[in-house]
C-alpha cells in the first residue's frame, strides 16, 4: 500500500516526467460484438422483472476485449407496449461524475490545473468560503468559522471538501441547503446557469473542514464550472470536443435534441415492496430547453453504448477507437483509493465496510474485499440515482454495465446475485485468445 501511495505522490509532484516517459501504450482498438449465450444472466433479469422488483432495461458485458452480451429486456412503457430498446435514453446521474473526472485529468495532464490547487484560484467566490460552525434548529440560522485549509481541486474529486447534497441528509446539513436554495440542485435546474449554480455553493458553510471526512455532494458540480474556466468553454462543449466525439458517444447531452426526446425511457418509482409503476413523469430535465447549466455531478444521460465506450476506454488505458481520452498513468490515478486511513480509521470515510475505497470518480474495490464478492480487487465502479451502474474490472477484463430507471431502488440484492451470476458464467466460458474490440 505505501508504494501505492508513493507512486501516486510522484505523479503529483511530478506529471510531466511520467506522462511522456512510462505511459503504457495501448493499440488502436474498435468495438466489436460476438454475442455469447448467457442463460443465467437472462434467467437473474427475468427474475426480477417477475417479481416486478425491475420494470425491464438495457444490459451490456463485455470481457476480453469484445461485446459478449447486449439485450434489453421488458416494456420501458407497459401503458403503451412500448419494449425497451438498445438505444433508448436513460438519465444516467451520478455516472456523470466519472466524465466530469476524466475532464479534469485531462486538464491536469496538460498542465493547466493541479489537483492540490485552491478552488478559488479559478471560482474566486470560494475564497470566503467558511465551515459550518453553530446551527439553531429553531430558525435554522448558523454560525461559521474560517477553514484552516484552502478548498482544493483534490478535496472535490475525493468527496472529502464538506460539500454535500442537502436532500440527502437529515436535519441541519438539509436546513442549511434547503434556506440557501440548493436543496433540488445536482441534475438541472430551470433559473440558474453553471457559474450561477456554483457562485450559490460558494455561500453556504462546509459541512467540515476540507480534508478530514467524507460526504457525498454537489462537489462535481464545481468541477465542472472549474472545467469551463480553465478551458473557457461551456460544459457541454469541452465534454462533446474531448470525449464524446473522440470516443463516438453520439447519444450522449445534457438537454436532448428534440429529434431524441422520444427515445428518453419512462421514470418508474416503486408502489411497495415489490411492485414498480410508471410515474407522471417530474424527471423530464433532458428535454428542458438549454439555459447553460451543466450539472458536472449529474446531468448527462446516454445510452448504454455510449457509456460502455467511456468504460471501454478505461480497460484499454485510455483510448478507443485509435482516441486516446487519458494516459494509463491518469486512469491509475483515478482508479487507486485516495481516501486517507486517518478519514476511515476515523469512521468518517467513504464507508465502514471494509474492502471499499474511493478513487478519482468512482469508488474502489481494494485489497481488503470480503470473500462474498466476485469483483477482482482493483475494481472500479459507480452508479446513477436512477439504477444505472457500472463496473470495470481490469483483471478479468470485464465491464459489466446496466441501465433501468427506477427511484428509490432498494433492493441491493438484484445487483449482488445479477454480478455474481456474470462472474459464474465467465469463468465457465472459453473465449478465444487475443480478441479485440
């Protein structure tokens, strides 16, 4: 683990040597799909679809450099027997995050930001930027007081800078947020542009002093207005001149051209414990008319090949389709625990379980994992708040990737015996050698 930690210190201290001198180079690769049969995948999803635990969804694998699996399942509309489709459109959430990352490892190979740079080098109005202090659950006033460490690029990517999301906490954390008005953002919103969004988050106290734990939040949000500063473009525009477009993700936006409206997937939300309806539709920001806010933390949505092209990238050290998004030192980086032990000894990290870390984006599958799971250690992974999740396991090279749009989602297991069930039925499979994708 110290070599982890030293090597990952040299990268800071040091990017340009490493990216120009060991940087692993990968050859060119495209994408291809030899479908194999998977019965006990198909059988896990049926399952659950007859149990009305999920309503249907697209799934995708891929494993040792080529397509294997990729169906849609059930009725996306069951009101108007509309089946689900390969390229239908699901609001993909907090996968975001993983995109918003990579634009900022982007610019940090370039040399244009550091990871240790204060945040208000580039959004000056975190230079005020205070700690929450004392709260009167009476009024919901509060006191601050200074932070004894500037805010920093770092803290943002790893969760660890006190800002948070309002809706998702209890008492005074979604008080504060809910005076400020920041209680509903994270996905769009209909009056604030971006750098307005951002400039709002600067007002309000952190949750914590920078650095000392771990709470998941709006930080991704200001990557992204960091992202248009540094490279002074909108969003929208670094995203599609940087990654969508090299990587061939043609589906992929935060506000969906009227032309693709139709392919957005319904919203389902559960009735009980067993049971998924459709809902009168509140999740309809794709289709809200582009004001320029950009949601880093969580606006995009996409099809389920789009995004298993951002993965595929990933596994092939950061390149695709002879375009390389990110140098394999960046994506070790990103995919390597950054989360302190002092934060997880202190029972305040990314989670008490042990075998979980969290890297640049996504959270990590570390050498601690307990027995019960199938992932390799090393895997990374993540999820949308609407059901969407992936999970990219270099060892095995495997990308497991699905897509539903359910919320809440509660039932964890669906995803536990659906991955157990992969892993079971790659290890039976006897794929040929040197595929490509």
């Amino acid at each position: 683990m110290k070599k982890i930690y030293l090597y990952i210190l040299f990268l800071v201290l040091f990017p340009k040597i490493l990216f120009s001198q060991i940087d692993i180079i990968s050859e060119p690769r495209s994408i291809e799909i030899n479908e194999i049969e998977l019965p006990g995948v198909e059988k896990i999803i049926q399952q659950n679809m007859d149990k009305n635990i999920i309503p249907g969804g697209v799934f995708l694998i891929a494993h040792k450099g080529e397509i294997i699996f990729f169906k849609s399942f059930g009725e996306n509309d069951k009101l108007n027997n509309k089946p689900y489709q390969k390229d239908d459109i699901f609001r993909i959430a907090s996968m975001t995050k993983a995109v918003t990352a990579t634009a900022i490892m982007q610019l940090y190979e370039q040399g244009k930001l550091d990871l240790e740079d204060p945040v208000y080098k580039y959004i000056p109005a975190f230079e005020k930027t205070k700690v929450l202090d004392k709260f009167n659950k009476e009024d919901s006033t509060y006191t601050t007081k200074n932070t004894i460490i500037p805010l920093t690029i770092q803290h943002l990517l790893t969760h660890t800078s006190g800002i948070y999301y309002g809706q998702f906490n209890k008492g005074k954390l979604k008080a504060i947020y809910q005076k400020n008005g920041l209680n509903r953002l994270g996905l769009s919103s209909k009056n604030l542009t971006t750098e307005e969004m951002v400039n709002k988050i600067a007002e309000v106290p952190l949750a914590f002093q920078p650095g000392t734990q771990w709470k998941y939040g709006l930080g991704y949000d200001v990557l992204g207005r960091v992202i248009e500063v540094v490279s002074k473009q909108d969003l929208v525009e670094y995203f599609q001149e940087n990654i969508f477009e090299p990587l061939e993700m043609n589906d992929t936006y935060f506000y969906l051209p009227k032309n693709k409206q139709d392919r957005l997937v319904k919203f389902h939300t559960p009735k009980n414990k067993k049971r998924t309806i459709l809902k009168s539709d509140p999740m309809d920001y794709p289709k809200l008319v582009d004001h320029k806010h950009y949601a880093g933390g969580g606006g995009l949505s996409s099809t389920t090949l789009d995004y298993a092209k951002f993965c595929l990238a990933f596994l092939n050290h950061g390149e695709l389709n002879g375009n390389r998004i990110l140098s394999n030192n960046s994506i070790f980086l990103m995919s390597n625990n950054q989360i302190p032990d002092s934060i997880k000894e202190s029972g305040k990290g990314f989670t008490k379980i042990k075998g979980l870390g969290f890297g640049l984006g996504f959270g990590i599958i570390t050498q601690e994992r307990p027995k019960l799971w199938s992932f390799s250690e090393g895997t990374y992974f993540w999820g949308g708040a609407f059901n969407t999740k992936y999970f990219i396991d270099p060892d095995k090279e495997l990308l497991i990737l699905g897509m539903t749009q359910i919320y809440p989602f509660k039932h964890k297991k669906f995803w536990n015996q659906l991955n157990k069930e992969i892993y079971k039925s790659i290890d039976e499979l006897k794929i040929k050698k040197n595929t490509k994708y």
